[in-house]
C-alpha cells in the first residue's frame, strides 16, 4: 500500500498532514510440506485489535491455523494503529 496516497489519520492525539516514510509489512513463510509456519512484522504501534482479525481472515482464506502465525509490530509510535 502506498500511505501517500491515504486519507489522513490521527496518531498520539495529532492529525498527520503528510506522509515522512511508507509503512511496511513483511513476511516470512516457512513450509515443510505437511504444514506452513508464518512470521508477519508490520511497522504499527500495536496489534490489538488487528490480530485476531487477521488469524481467523488467513485460517478461512489459507488454511493456516492461528497457532501457525506469528504476529508482530515493530511498535513505530508514529503509525497507525
């Protein structure tokens, strides 16, 4: 995703008026042919309320159990939440 192009957001009580730096996920999936382990770093403040959102999105979509994703943010202050 591209956050120049995104409406503005309210991070630690100010409104953003432009975009310093893109924000990025990345991931790293691992497969020993029987099942699939997968690590997600996001440049978020937390992932509260994103996680379990995301588990039960990629167990229906992929067939990956919650307990095979492993979620983390690398606790950017200045992103969105």
């Amino acid at each position: 995703m591209n956050t120049n192009d995104a409406l503005l957001v309210v991070v630690n009580w100010w409104v953003s008026e432009e975009t310093c730096e893109d924000i990025h996920a990345r991931v790293l999936v691992l497969d020993d042919g029987a099942s699939r382990l997968v690590f997600v770093t996001c440049d978020l403040n937390c992932l509260d309320v994103a996680t379990l959102i995301l588990r039960q999105s990629v167990r229906r979509k992929l067939g990956i159990e919650p307990f095979h994703l492993i979620v983390l943010a690398t606790e950017n202050h200045n992103a969105p939440i």
